[in-house]
C-alpha cells in the first residue's frame, strides 16, 4: 500500500505546478473557503467545538466527493482530507478536534473567545490547506480592541508580508525575520519553532521549510533555503500574545496523526496492523483524525506502536500561558512562472473595521513591502528590466 505513495511523494517538483495540478489545487482550495464560510457562520456563542470540528470534515467530504469522479486512465482520482478541521480557542495553539469521547468535546464557544480554524482540502494529492482566526460576537459597532487586536492584526499583517517574501530567489529567513518584526510592533511573539512547509503531490510537509521564533538550537541547525521557480509553500503564520511565544503541552489527548512515508518498520501487534492498514486507505499521506477510523478504542491503542516507531507522527495540541492569545493565518502559495499566485482565499472573516489595535506597524521597508502586489505587472518587471540595462551601460 505505501510503495505507489512513496513513488509519489519523490516526484519531480518541476511538475508539480503543471497546468492541471494548479487546477486541481485552485478546486481544492475552492472547497476549503466554501468550508470556513460555513463554518465561520456557525462559530457563535454556545456552539459546541466536537459539532464545528465534525461538521467541518464532513462539508470537505461532501465537497472533494463531488468533483473528479472520472477515472483516468481506469484510476480513480484519490480525493479527500488533506487537514482534519481544527478549532483552537483562544491560548490553544493548533491541533484542538476532540472524539466524542474526550472530556473536552463538550466544550462551547463564549463570547469574545478567539477561535482559529484550520483545514485542508486535496485533489489527487494536490492540497489546499487553510487557517483563519475569529472572534465570537464582533462585529463593526462592537469590533476587537486591545491584546486580541493586537494579536489577530500582528497575524494577518506577518501573513502579508510572508506572501510577499515567500517568491523565487528569497530566503527562508527572510521571512522568519520580517514575522518577528511585525509581531514586535503589536508587542506581539511568532509561537516558538512552528514551521511552513513546502508541498508537492502528496506531500504537505517538504523537506524545503521556514521557521518562526527559533530558539537558540534550532537557528544553528536549521537549514537556509531559497525559494524556487514552481514551488508550492503552506505558510503557516502564528502569533501569541504571550511575552516569549514559547508553548507547552498540556492535559489534552492527540487526536490527530499523520504517516510518516519515510520510515519504514514491520509492526508487531495485530491491532497495530489493522489500523495502520486502515489509516493508510483512508488517510494515504495526509494527517487525519482518530475520529475518522472505525474504532477509536481500538485506534488509539494500535496508534501506539506506530508512534512508538516513528510511523505515524502526532500533531499535539499545545498551548502557550493561560490569559495568552494565539492569532492564526495559513495560506497555500505557488510560486509560479509568471510570478507568485496564491491557491487558498483570502480570509473570510479578517476585516479591519472588525479589528482595531492602537498599535502599528513603523517599520518604514515592512511598510513599503506591503504595498506592493503579489506579483509584478509585466510593464514593471519591463521597467526593472531596461533600467538594469541602462546601468550596465553606464557602467
């Protein structure tokens, strides 16, 4: 089962951008908005986060099962989850989607709480992931104001600046440090360590990838990268409120896992082969909830060998310090031959009117970046081009 991903997962990233895949991509991403529209209409006071989470998975169901249903070439075109619906309110970093059976999956939605919702869609591999922050009861006469505005605007504000560094030639630090001056400005910190990665068919977390707030360790081992022509990026932009960014594990059980492709182990107990058997027909590459599987008792044990091995990977649910917001915004870029393009929508919910910190950004070239377009009209780039060649002359 896991050879024909493995094939997959190592081809050519040249291709990945191809016409049809970008279509394929741009159809995914279609889906996730159409998602977080409905969800963001049901993200209101007393809602249950188990109802959201749950809803949300079956709407990318519905909505992946409705399109591709040609095989080619006799193959049926594998669709699906690409990211589990994740409803993470308020200090919860990411990864929050209880069972039933969770003590947690009772818990409701407050007025006022800042909920991040983060999803994703794929089309023969080719996903769409998305992520968007939103707070319960705001509205123009009523909008965010103090830390929760400032944290959401330093987000949305270091996701603009990412799209606009994310593109052929940058670096991967570039946007490390550009993120963590934006989230000085509010007085804000990018959560430690998290990391955007580089996509390709079937894959969601590329060996090509950007760190925020790295600690001391991490800024000496992690790889430098520059971003290349047809690549496609997940950017992941997450602030905290918090003094130092940093977050913790706490007393809440993962629920969302994901298959390693490049590790390879002969399982010993049986319920660990059937369930890793399950996760790969159901789930392929892609991460998926326990909720997903037939039998979440039965799940949760064989998971525990495959964790044990380095075969299934865990997304844990952390959580910086209790009074503490987490703003979230993840969008799926490609950084094509004509230029940056993004693949997921803008956010939904984000609207200035809605959201208004008294801080600001200062910084003079951060300030000039985010006037600039994604991508260059062809009369600029001829511009740029002919005063590159009147230099050279004069030289």
């Amino acid at each position: 089962m896991s050879e024909p991903t493995k094939q997959e997962a190592t081809k050519p990233e040249e291709n990945n951008t191809a016409a049809a895949d970008f279509t394929k991509y741009k159809t995914a991403a279609d889906i996730v908005n159409n998602v977080l529209k409905k969800l963001i209409s049901l993200t209101v006071e007393g809602a249950k986060i188990y109802d959201l989470c749950v809803e949300g998975d079956k709407l990318l169901e519905q909505g992946t099962g409705a399109v591709y249903n040609k095989a080619v070439k006799g193959v049926k075109v594998s669709k699906g989850i690409a990211f589990p619906t994740c409803v993470s309110v308020n200090n919860t970093v990411a990864h929050f989607s209880p069972l039933e059976s969770d003590p947690s999956a009772q818990q409701t939605l407050a007025k006022g709480d800042v909920v991040k919702l983060h999803l994703g869609a794929h089309i023969d591999g080719f996903a769409a992931v998305s992520a968007e922050t939103v707070v319960v009861g705001a509205s123009p006469a009523e909008p965010v104001t103090g830390r929760k505005a400032d944290v959401i605007q330093a987000a949305w504000t270091a996701a603009e600046a990412a799209m606009r560094l994310v593109k052929v030639g940058n670096k991967n630090w570039q946007v490390t440090e550009a993120v963590a001056k934006v989230a000085a400005a509010f007085d804000c910190k990018p959560v430690e360590g998290m990391l955007s990665c580089q996509q390709s068919q079937n894959v969601i977390d590329g060996k090509k990838r950007i760190i925020l707030n790295p600690s001391e360790a991490q800024k000496r081992e992690f790889e430098t990268v520059t971003f290349a022509e047809n690549e496609v990026w997940g950017i992941d932009i997450l602030i905290s409120s918090g003094e130092d960014g940093k977050a913790r594990l706490e007393e809440s059980r993962t629920t969302i896992y994901q298959k390693e492709s490049t590790v390879t182990y002969q399982l010993k107990m049986k319920t660990s082969r059937a369930v890793f058997s399950e996760v790969q027909k159901k789930a392929g590459a892609f991460p998926f909830n326990i909720r997903s599987l037939e039998d979440e008792k039965r799940a949760r044990l064989g998971l525990q060998e495959a964790v044990q091995h380095n075969l299934v990977k865990p997304y844990e649910v952390i959580f910086t310090p209790a009074g503490t917001y987490v703003a979230a915004f993840h969008f799926t870029i490609a950084l094509l031959p004509g230029g940056p393009a993004m693949i997921t929508s803008p956010p939904v919910w984000y609207k200035p009117e809605l959201v208004k910190s008294e801080k600001q950004l200062e910084d003079a070239e951060l300030k000039e970046l985010l006037t600039k377009p994604l991508r260059e009209s062809k009369k600029a780039k001829k511009a740029a081009k002919a005063e590159g060649g009147e230099a050279k002359a004069e030289a």
